[in-house]
C-alpha cells in the first residue's frame, strides 16, 4: 500500500475513536466529587473495559482486569472454588472494612460482566458533539448495534466509584463498613452467574445489610434526557429501609449535582439482583449510563461521571441509612 493511502487508513480507523474528544469531554463534565484526572481516568477506564472481549461465557480476560483493578484498592479475592465444570465466571473481592464500622453489615456492588455474544466492541467510537460513546455500525439496518455498553458501564462506574472513594477517604484511614464487589458471567443468559452463587455459594451474601446493582438501560421507560439517574425499586420497598435511605441518599445527590432523577417499577426482577437469596437486601438497583437496549447503544460521558458520582455518595453514606432503619 502506498505510503499516503496507509496513513490514511489508520486514521481513518484512529478516527472512529478520538481519544483527544473523549478526554475533552471528560475535561467538560460536571462532577461533584472527581476532578478532573478523575473524569478523564473513569472515561479511560470505560474505554479499556469496553475492548475486552467477553460475551456470556467468555469473561475470563474481563474477569481477570477486573480483579487486578480491584487488588490495587485493597480487595481480596473471594475463594469460589468447587467441582463443578463450566461454572459461570464469576468474580467476588471483598474490602474490609476500618475502624468502628468493621463489624458493619456488608455492602453489595453488582454488576455483570458478560456482554451479549453478538456484541462488536471493535466499533467502539465517539460522537464529540454529543459527548457518546456510539456504535459506528449503528445506522446499519439489522446489524446488533452493542458494544458492549450494556454492562460494561454498569462495571465501571462500580469500580470508578471504589477508586474514588480509595483515593478520597480510605487512604486516610477513615472508618468504613465491608464492601463486597460481585461481578457475575452469563447474567445475559438467564442470570446463570447469579444463580450459581446463590445456589452453591451462599456464604458470600452473609452479612450483607445492602445491596446495590448497577444494570439496565437509563432511557428504557424513562424521561431521559430530563431524568439522569434512576432507581428502580417497588412501591412498596420505597417506603422502606434500607432502600427510602437509599432514595434520600440519591434524591439530595440529585440535587447537588443539578441532575433529574426518578425512580421505576419497570425492570424488578430482571437482573443479577432477582437471583441473589431472598435474605439480601436487593430490592432496589440503579440503571447503568448505557441507553438503548441491545442496540444502538450510546453512553454519554456526562452520564458516566454522574453515576459513578451517585455511588461515591452511596458508598460513603449508606450505613447511615442502615443505621436509621435498625
Ligand atoms: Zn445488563
């Protein structure tokens, strides 16, 4: 190939993601509790956790990045060993908790780490005028347009937010309760992750006094872009603790952050949470900052900063409401 046309082809490929836009973007975002180093490192995180391959089934090299992001905050692993073959790939790292607040109830993380198998994360690019990550392919009729938004948004804004919240408070040695980190497989095909823990590793939910998932796409049934946050949680459990402290913690954080939220019925019973033992408080999770469901997926860095900045705040004050509701 000659050397004009070569050039031109890699960066037309280059093209598709502009780095320099994405950390622009990330530069622009509103946040209230990362600078910005933060929104770049979190916009960059989505980046490399999105061009791991790993549909249902397939997790391993996802599985083992996060793992390795997880050690670097003090997690350690959860053994999950047992003699079945083909187990899903899961992953389960627990942070200890400091201080007063050792003995705390857990809290839950939850995300999952599979893509749907049809997903093109190679397609991966960014919409500078909007500030999305989009398909490239998405205007392609009949082509899946998933990158793999759905969830790897969901696992980085759990792990943007622990970074956060390792770099802010933990460092100092301030008290926290346990955190508890589950990133299951094969959630996309019947919730297999979830029910394998449930079914042959119970003692990993012990403890547990919350549990929080982040899954779902933001503008299925809802006001988007008016609403930017959304809980989904039953009438009933929104009454309730743990999960109306929960609503305070995102209704004053909504109102810091200058961002509409709401809360839905729609979704209950869809997700990792629906499998985890009914002695787990998981009747309330947040949607992920993917729109679109399975295709023509976008995610928005402004998006992305919001949420991981929600669950710093849940992170930093959810025993309280656990407190409350004792
Ligand atoms: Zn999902």
């Amino acid at each position: 190939m000659a050397g004009l046309a070569c050039v031109l082809v890699t960066s037309l490929l280059a093209g598709a993601l502009d780095t320099n836009a994405v950390r622009a973007a990330a530069t622009a975002a509103r946040s209230v509790h990362l600078d910005a180093a933060a929104r770049i490192a979190a916009a960059e995180a989505f980046i490399d956790l999105v061009r791991i391959p790993g549909g249902s089934g397939s997790e391993h090299a996802i599985r083992a990045a996060c793992q390795q992001r997880l050690s670097e905050l003090g997690a350690r692993g959860v053994p999950l060993e047992g003699p079945w073959t083909n187990a899903p790939v899961n992953l389960a790292m627990r942070i200890d908790g400091v201080g007063d607040l050792a003995r705390h109830p857990a809290l839950l993380l939850n995300a999952h780490l599979d893509t749907l198998v049809i997903s093109s994360p190679e397609h991966l690019s960014f919409d500078a005028a909007t500030g999305d990550f989009f398909h490239a392919k998405e205007s392609e009729a009949g082509f899946p347009s998933s990158f793999g938004g759905d969830d790897r948004s969901g696992v980085c804004v759990v792990l943007e937010a622990l970074r956060q919240v390792h770099r802010s408070t933990w460092t100092q040695g301030r008290p926290h309760p346990p955190v508890l980190v589950l990133l299951t497989g094969s959630e996309e095909i019947g919730l297999r992750g979830a029910r394998h823990l449930a079914r042959h590793h119970p003692g990993v939910f012990e403890g547990v006094g919350l549990s929080i998932t982040v899954d779902g796409p933001l503008d299925y049934e809802t006001a988007y872009p008016k609403e930017r946050l959304v809980a989904v949680v039953s009438e009933a459990d929104a009454g309730r603790q743990p999960y109306s402290g929960v609503l305070g913690i995102l209704a004053a954080h909504a109102g810091k952050a200058g961002v509409g939220w709401s809360r839905s019925e729609v979704g209950l019973g869809k997700g990792d949470f629906a499998a985890f033992p009914s002695t787990t408080p998981a009747g309330l999770h947040f949607r992920s900052p993917v729109r679109g469901w399975h295709r023509r997926e976008r995610v928005q860095v402004q998006d992305l900063v919001h949420h991981v900045d929600l669950l710093v705040d849940v992170i930093a004050q959810w025993h309280r409401a656990v407190e409350r509701g004792k």
